[in-house]
C-alpha cells in the first residue's frame, strides 16, 4: 500500500434522527429511517415533502445566542460535528501546533436556508427584484459566501493552517475529506478537521428538485420514501446534517497514541463530461474512479470488504453505480455487501459523502454492515447484494465509499483498518 | 513530488471590467484606464453603494450557444468564455487529448448569485412551480466547473475551492496536485460575478465596501483615505500544464511557472497571535525555493480597509524588509473580483513577465500612516523573473503563489 | 372556460424560452423530430413542459411527461386540456396569417386535386365529383404507426363572397359526424385563415372524441405552419 493516507482519529455526527456518533450508529445498524413529513417550513404546494431532518437544538448542541445568530444551520451543524470529533480525537485545542491544522470541509449549497430567509425579508417575500440592503442582517455576507463553513469549523479547532471548502455539488463530502487526506499526505498539515456540512431543506431547494422530478413523492409513507435498488424507488429524499472527522498523518496519529477508526488508503475523482444532471447507464467514469483509487492505494477488488453506495433512490443512480462497482470489481462485485444509507438519512447532497465515510469508519471500527432499508423488492435489473433490511456482521478490512453528482463528478475513496497497510 | 516538474501557465484569459479581453483588459491596466463606475444593470439609488467593476460586453452568445445560455448563470459565462479562450491561446485542441488527462478545477466566491435570484423570486412571488428546472443546475458553487467540464469533455479529477478572494489562489495551488499524476492538463482560475441586486446587498452586510460615489477616488487600497473597497466581477482562466507536456507538444514555453503556493488561516479574533499573512508568504516562498531578494514584484491583496491594508503591509515587510520590494495593486482599477480577483492578479504577474513591465497603483494618493510600502503608482518598465501574487479571503483566508518566469 | 391551441410558431418561442434552442416553427414540422436531436436535453423538455404548464394555469403533472418528440408532447398537453376542460372536446379552432395575397391563398387552398403537396398528412386526394363552388372528394392519409390507412370521403362548398368554406364528411368513417368551416379574411400582415372543426366519434371508434380533439388540435397546429410555409413560397415564386 501507498504511503498516502492519513488516520481518522475522531469523528463527530449530525444526522437526522441522531445528533452524536453513537445515535447515529445506532440508529444506521437499527435500520431505522429518519425521512418523515417537512417540518422545516410549510411544504403545501411542493410535489415532494419529505425529508430527512435532524432534530437539532442549538443550545442544548451547546451553541451560544451569538454563534447561533450569525451562524447558518449547516454551519451550526459543522461546529456541532467538528467539536465532537475533536473531543473524541482528545485533540485538545493547542495540543498540536494551529500551523500544522488544516480545515477541508465540503457542501455543495452553503448557507442557502439563511440566504433564503433574508432574501424573503429583503425583498418583500419576492416582490422586488432591487432589494433593501438596511432590512438585512449583519452576518448576512457570511451567508452569501459559503467559506464560512470553513471559517467557523477553523475557529472550532484553532487551525490555522491551510483551510478550504469544496464544493462539488454532492460528491463534495468524499472530495473534502479526499482533500483532508492530500494536505496530510503532501505535507501541509499534520491533522485536517475535514468532513461536510449542508442543510438544504428550505422551500428553494426543494422546488429546484421538485422541477426536475428528482425528489420521491411518496408523502403518504414519507417514512419509506427513500428506496435505493428497490423496484419501486421514486426519487431521493433531501436530507441534511454533518459529519466532520479528524484526520491525522500515521506519524502524529502514532506519537501520540491517537485510537484510530480507519485509515483512509485511496482517493480518486473522476468526471463524466456528459451532462450535468444525466447519467449514462455504463458507469464507466465512476469504475474509472474506483480502479484509479485502488490502484493509489495498492490494493485489488478482492480485498474490499463492503461498498457504501451512492445509492440516491434514483433508477439512474442504481443503474449506473451498479454498472460501475461491476466493472471496477469484476467477480468481487458479486461477493461483497453493497448498502445505502441514504435509504435510512436521505441525501443531504454534499455533506452526504462525509456522513457515508463516517459510517464507513464504524463499519470497520465495528465490523458492521449498515443495512438498505426499505428494500422489500429488489430491481430485477440489479443483480449486486444491496444488503436489504438489516445490518450485517462482517470482517470489514477495506471499505468503499462511492459518490457521484451533479456536474457530472464521480468519486471513491477507500478506508482500511488501521495498521493493516503495515500489516501487509 | 510536486518539485521535480515544474507547473507551467501556456494559457491565459482574463476578463475584467476594464477590458473584456485579455488583451484589452492589459492594455487598460497599463494605461490606468479605470473600469469602475456606476451600477448599470439595476436600479441601485436605494442602495449605500452604487458603485462596482462591471464587464461591459464579454459577448457571450457569441461563442456560447443559446441552450447553455439558458441554464448558467452569468459567473460560468464567464468561466465558459474564458475557458475557451485560455485553451485556444495555449493552443490545445480538447479533442486531442485524453479525456482523463484534463481537469477543471476553479474558485468561486458566492456561485450563481444572480439567477439564483431570479428562480427564487418566482418562488416567493408566484409560487414553487414557477422555478425552473435549471435553478437545480445553475445556481451552485460546483455549475461552472461542470459546465466547463461538460463542455470540453474533460474527465480528469475536477474540484471547485471555495475561499472567498484566497480561493482563486487555491484552486491553482490545486491544479498544481492534478498535474502530479491525475491530470496532463488543466483549465484553472475563478470568476465570479456577484453583482445582482441581492448579491450586492448580501456584500453591503460586511461593511467593508466603500459608499463613496467617485469611481475615481472610491477604491484606494494602502491609501490614507482608504475607506472601503469596490466589488466587482470578471476574473481569469488558464491553463496549466506539467513542463514536459507543454515540451513536448512543441507549443511555446509558456506564459511563467507556477513555482509555489501556500496557503494558511488566521487566528481566531481575539487571539492575539499574528494574522496568517506572513506565514503564507514565506512557505510559498520556500516552496519555489525562492529567496525574498529574488522577488520583483508583489502584486498585493489590498483589501483598501485600513486596519487591514496596515495588516498586510506588516506581513510583506516583516518578509522582505520595509520598502525593499515593488508593491502592486492595479485591481484599484477593476474592484475586488471575489474568486475571479486573485486569478486577474496572476494573470497580471504572467504578463508583467512576458512584457518586462509593472503594472500601477494609480488610485494611491498618500500611503497610510504605518504602511511602509514600495507601492508602484505608475506602470513602469522593469524586468520581472519572479512575481509574489497575495490574496486574502474574508475572515481569515490567506494565499500566496509565486510565478516565476519560464 | 376555453383557451387557444397554441400556434407552432408559439411553440417554437415557447421552447425557445425554455431551453434557448433558438428554433422556427419550421423545425418543428417534422413530427417525428425529437427533442433530442434539437438539442434540448431532459431539463430542457421539463422546462417546457412547465412552461406549457404555466402558460394554460395546469396542474403540474405528476406523472411528468418526457415525451421525446415535440409534437408528442404537444399532443400529450392538447389531451391534459381537453380533460381539463380548457379544450372542448369535439371542438377545435384554430387560425394562420400568411403573408401572400388573398386570391392566392383562396386558390392554393381550395385545390384539393393537389392538397397532398400543401398537406403533410395527405398521401393521395382524389376528385369524385365537381361542380360549381363545389367538389366531392376522397382524402386518403399516410399509414399510420399501425399500418392503417385512413381514408374518407368529403364535400366542400364555397362562398368566395364570404370567403367561407364548409365541409362535411359524406362517408364518416369511424367519426358519427364531421363539420368544417374555413374562413378567409385580410388582416394586417395578409390573410387569416381559420378553420373551425366540430366533430364526434362513434362509439366503436379506435379513439374517443376528447382524444381525437387533442390530435386534431396538435396536427391543425403543424398543417397551418406548413400550408403557411409552402403557400408563401409558391406565392413568393409567382410574382
């Protein structure tokens, strides 16, 4: 195996239905489903109103008026997420030189609840289309530009080292912490607070979906509307929440005799230059990415224990990822479990991708499968073990997480056991 | 691993409010030609500010077809135009290439600000149905890159680097990885184009833009009656290629080499400790394992907020010594381009080499008090080999990269 | 409440907006043109479709219509109108302007002996009886997607006075009745030609009245654009 990589040695959650790592395992290897009716806002009037919320108390988080007022939900979220990581890493703020900290976190529609509540004030609900600036907030730039998100999670840790958001659209989870992972290894950093944020559930958002016929409109069994691989899927269900890991180089992560979850071994992105909402049903950009991470980390398909799916509830996804993970893995394919947990949390667009690696991370740690729920009636087209209903023991060595959204972008990453690279 | 070969620029597009080409952004910028004014493209009289960098006429529908049109805000025209150009002056044919080989990886500063407006409007207006199918695709910070990605069919590694004015810095610093061994070529930069009545108003909020009503004397960066900066739109595009590629395709040398990038955070307010400024110049300093002497020019962020302008000062004379180098700030002639800023500012740096000529500061009156700086006012003509390109985004964000010559 | 077929050149502007494809009615002709092909991809079709939506105050249909071609879709939207009522079933009404003068559109129109040359949908029309301002004929149409050919016989009287046509099936085929009126009047930018059809099916019919309104309305929408085309053309070749 390569020498690039880096340890996760804390991981803090935000997710429907589970504020905290341990609720959210929990409720992932339950198979319990967090999707329900919108409650976020008055969802009358949309075609889809469903969603996976979080039931989330700022204070009770333990945010401040102050931070709360010029914070965004997502970026609540994020402090929320990365204060958990790093108490569960035990990295205590100045513990570690702030210069060698670096921030990676991903979202593909930043602050967009906050800026929607503002435009409505600013605007008379959209009356206008020349706005008055003196109706707006003070924080409301911090809204508009979603670096934010990094600021905020930067100030969390105290780092002050190289810190970024990446935004690419729903694979921006994976790509942050891929992201994360390059910094340690090139040298830049020695820990990176990398994960993802987004809270997407604002009447914006759902409608753009609702115009593309993107999101299930299953409202009357909201709570077994999210279906990936079942034959009678009807879209994603939009999700939101957090996951922000710690990751360390093996050097610091050993010196200091940090526990870790997994080691992150491979990386890869790749794009289909095809469309930006469309899939083709081959998959070939996203076996692409699974093969060129493979091949960074040294592995072969054999050795992947469990695939964490994109598995958005969409018949194109399910085709395409399943073409992919069959092409990538050839035999393999058809030995390892295949699961989505998005069936349980939704799709909270970018900060799925660092909630799915988060879950990959305790499914080494606990050499369990979260289960797809919901999947009562598998596609006949697909042929992979979705892992339907109920978690799983396994022996989860090396794990896959695969991503793939808009913009055409395609991403996989591969976590390991820790030690097992210098094992082999 | 990133040492051993070296990143070069073979293609360059700006677009700017004072010139929609490169070329005629350039000749403006050498001749002091100022491209702020007056808010045109909305009713701005209720508004503090009223002044901003527009891009007059970058032609978009020439080159961009009416289908893609409709579904991009004006940001990715932007990216789109310029993506084309760059690849066109570095003379790469897409279709030639390896689909795999070639990324696209670029910043932005607030995404599609103004048609996320417009759909959101018919939202609150007229009701959910009303939003059209491309608000999905449009509005996000990831549209421009995928569009460009789209549109060339380059299927290498893309990303999208969110740091307000330091993530256009960023994103190179992130081309630069591609090139290891992701990617043979890579279309790079940032525009942004957050000039909507929302957009503006959201900028308002900071308090940091100026209210001052002459666009002569509104954007003055390191000057004593700094009281604010202009906003503005545009940005640049390029290409970057691993040396032996752009070598190998026979093509020209090249605008300049991307030598070194670092980039590093503040810390948090209150902290007492030194902003990241000066720590990002020294490691990409020593990245390109270049000593301060060897610099000739340092094109600066220049936020024209004084605290900050003082702050900067500080960490470019704690590197190189108190008015030891040419400091630079022509974007006092465009405003501040968000993600597209810092890209014009290496765009500048390219062709202050190519030309042997520094570009001016001609907004400076007098320096503040406490700036201790070799600030250029007027183009002058001068050898430049290496130039330092600074950027800062809002709340902390630092970069810096230096170019050197081929 | 009824609203107006929307005309071809309509359509086109209205696709245009949607998805800036920057097409002419005359592109849309073909009915087998797919919007694929016209370069409007998926999103671009929903925008229309919403448009379409908007423009006739319709429910979004849930079930959305990812009709590949443009006149699919355009017949998919006439039969949501004639279910919705917005569209009398049995009725249809629609007009062109076409820019040539009037006694050459008269003339040009009425030749049925050579309608399969104005007409797409006519594969041969054959002339059984003349008389003055009169004419029996039988119009017998392309194969449909089943292979059948459908085929009838008419009677078309005139009143160049009025500028009035009527027609009536004589042999009805699978419709109980089939009442035309055409009428021809100057308007600025030349002449306006309507054509008002009332009509039913019989019970036996392969397809019910409410559908049949809803082809008749989509193929009245791509007759009128091309009889207009080919009209100003010869009439542009006349003079």
């Amino acid at each position: 195996m390569s020498d690039w990589g880096a340890v996760v040695t804390g991981v803090g959650v935000v997710a429907p239905g589970a504020v905290g790592r341990a609720a959210y395992w929990d409720l992932l290897t339950a198979g319990r489903t967090a999707t329900r009716g919108i409650t976020l806002f008055d969802a009358a009037g949309f075609q889809s109103r469903i969603a996976a919320e979080v039931d989330f108390d700022p204070a009770a988080a333990g945010l401040t008026p102050h931070e709360v007022e010029r914070m965004d939900r997502s970026a609540q979220f994020a402090v929320v997420a990365a204060r958990e990581a790093l108490a569960d890493a035990g990295l205590e703020p100045g513990q570690t030189d702030p210069e060698r900290v670096g921030v990676s976190i991903g979202s593909a529609v930043g602050c967009t609840t906050r800026l929607e509540d503002e435009y409505v004030m600013v605007s008379d609900s959209g009356k206008n289309w020349e706005v008055t600036p003196e109706f707006a907030t003070d924080h409301l730039y911090r809204a508009l530009i979603p670096s934010t998100l990094a600021v905020e999670v930067a100030w969390t840790a105290g780092a002050e080292g190289p810190t970024t958001v990446v935004s690419t659209g729903c694979t921006s989870g994976l790509d942050a912490v891929g992201h994360g992972v390059q910094l340690i290894s090139e040298g830049a950093a020695d820990v990176v607070i990398a994960g993802a944020t987004d809270a997407p559930i604002s009447p914006i958002t759902v409608a753009c979906f609702d115009a593309i016929g993107a999101t299930s409109r299953n409202n009357e069994d909201a709570a077994h509307s999210s279906r990936p691989f079942d034959r009678d899927r009807d879209g994603f269900v939009l999700g939101e929440g957090s996951a922000v890991l710690v990751l360390e180089s093996r050097e610091h992560a050993a010196r200091r005799g940090a526990h870790g979850y997994a080691e992150i071994i491979g990386f890869a992105q790749r794009s289909n230059a095809y469309h930006m909402t469309g899939l083709k049903p081959d998959g070939l950009d996203m076996a692409e990415a699974i093969e060129i991470a493979m091949r960074r980390a040294g592995i072969t398909p054999d050795m992947i224990s469990y695939v964490n799916a994109h598995g958005s509830g969409t018949a194109q996804n399910d085709r395409h990822e399943t073409a992919a993970v069959k092409k990538a893995l050839g035999e393999a394919a058809h030995r390892v479990p295949v699961s989505s947990i998005k069936s349980m949390i939704g799709h909270s667009l970018g900060a799925i991708g660092a909630l799915e690696v988060a879950a990959c991370a305790l499914a080494i740690e606990t050499d369990t499968v979260p289960p797809t729920a919901n999947l009562q009636h598998q596609d006949p087209a697909l042929d992979l073990d979705y892992v339907p209903l109920a978690a799983r023991k396994n022996v989860n060595d090396i794990v896959l997480s695969v991503g793939s959204g808009f913009g055409g972008f395609q991403s996989a990453m591969l976590l390991a056991r820790p030690g097992l690279a210098s094992r082999k | 691993m990133t040492k051993n070969r070296r990143t070069v620029f073979s293609g360059v597009s700006a677009i700017a409010p004072n010139g929609s080409t490169t070329k005629e952004f350039w000749d403006a910028t050498l001749n002091g030609v100022s491209g702020i004014g007056p808010i045109s493209t909305f009713d701005a009289s209720g508004y503090p500010v009223r002044l901003a960098g527009q891009v007059a006429d970058f032609a978009p529908r020439d080159s961009i077809d009416g289908r893609l049109m409709v579904q991009t805000d004006r940001w990715t025209q932007l990216g789109l135009v310029a993506a084309a150009r760059a690849l066109e002056d570095a003379e790469i044919d897409p279709a030639a290439l390896d689909e795999y080989d070639m990324s696209v990886i670029t910043a932005t500063s607030s995404g599609g600000n103004e048609f996320g407006q417009r759909e959101i409007q018919k939202l609150w207006d007229k009701g959910a149905r009303y939003v059209g199918p491309y608000q999905s695709i449009a509005w996000f910070y990831a549209a421009t890159t995928g569009q460009i990605s789209i549109r060339h069919g380059m299927k290498g590694a893309c990303g999208v680097l969110v740091g307000e004015q330091a993530g256009g810095l960023d994103a190179l610093g992130q081309a630069r990885r591609a090139l290891v061994d992701d990617a043979t070529t890579v279309v790079s930069g940032g525009t942004d184009a957050p000039l909507g009545p929302y957009a503006l108003a959201c900028h308002v909020s900071s308090r940091l833009l100026t209210e001052r009503q002459d666009p002569v004397r509104a954007y003055r960066p390191f000057d004593a009656e700094a009281d604010g900066y202009v906003a503005g739109e545009g940005g640049a595009i390029f290409i970057l290629e691993a040396e032996d590629t752009v070598r190998a395709r026979d093509a020209g040398p090249g605008y300049g080499v991307l030598a070194g990038y670092a980039a590093t955070f503040d810390p948090r307010p209150g902290s007492g400790r030194e902003p990241g400024l000066r720590r990002a110049i020294v490691r990409a300093l020593a990245d390109a394992r270049v000593d301060p002497s060897e610099v000739d020019v340092v094109f600066a962020d220049g936020l024209g907020v004084p605290e900050a302008d003082r702050a900067e000062a500080e960490a470019i004379s704690a590197v190189f010594g108190a008015r030891r180098v040419p400091v630079t700030v022509p974007k006092c002639l465009v405003g501040r381009l968000h993600a597209g800023g810092a890209p014009l500012d290496v765009a500048m740096a390219l062709l202050s080499i190519r030309d042997s000529v520094i570009p001016g500061t001609p907004s400076l009156g007098e320096l503040a008090p406490g700036i201790d700086l070799d600030v250029v006012r007027e183009t002058r003509q001068a050898t430049v080999r290496t130039a330092l390109v600074l950027a800062r985004g809002f709340e902390g964000f630092n970069a810096a990269v230096v170019i050197r010559s081929v | 409440m009824t609203v107006t077929v929307i005309s071809l050149d309509e359509y086109a502007e209205l696709i245009n907006r949607a998805s800036g494809a920057g097409l002419t009615a005359d592109q849309l002709l073909d009915e087998t043109v797919s919007f694929d092909s016209l370069g409007v991809d998926s999103l671009g079709v929903l925008g229309v479709v919403s448009e379409l939506e908007q423009r006739y105050g319709l429910e979004p249909d849930s079930g959305a219509d990812h009709s590949k071609s443009a006149t699919a879709l355009l017949f998919a939207l006439n039969r949501r109108l004639v279910d919705a009522g917005l569209l009398t079933a049995g009725h249809t009404e629609q007009s062109i302007v076409i820019d040539a003068p009037y006694d050459e559109v008269w003339r040009q129109t009425n030749d049925v002996a050579a309608w399969p040359e104005l007409f797409s949908e006519y594969a041969k029309a054959e002339i059984l009886q003349t008389a003055e301002n009169s004419v029996t004929f039988r119009l017998s149409m392309h194969p449909d997607e089943n292979g059948t050919v459908w085929s009838w016989v008419s009677e078309r009287t005139l009143d160049p006075e009025t500028g009035t046509v009527r027609a009536r099936r004589v042999e009805t085929g699978p419709f109980e009745f089939m009442d035309i009126v055409w009428t021809y009047r100057k308007v600025e930018g030349g002449v306006e030609m309507r054509w008002v059809q009332d009509f039913a099916m019989k019970p036996q019919a392969p397809v019910d009245t409410e559908t049949m309104t809803a082809r008749i309305s989509t193929n009245s929408s791509l007759q009128l654009a091309l009889i207009r085309r080919r009209v100003e053309e010869r009439a542009r070749l006349a003079a």
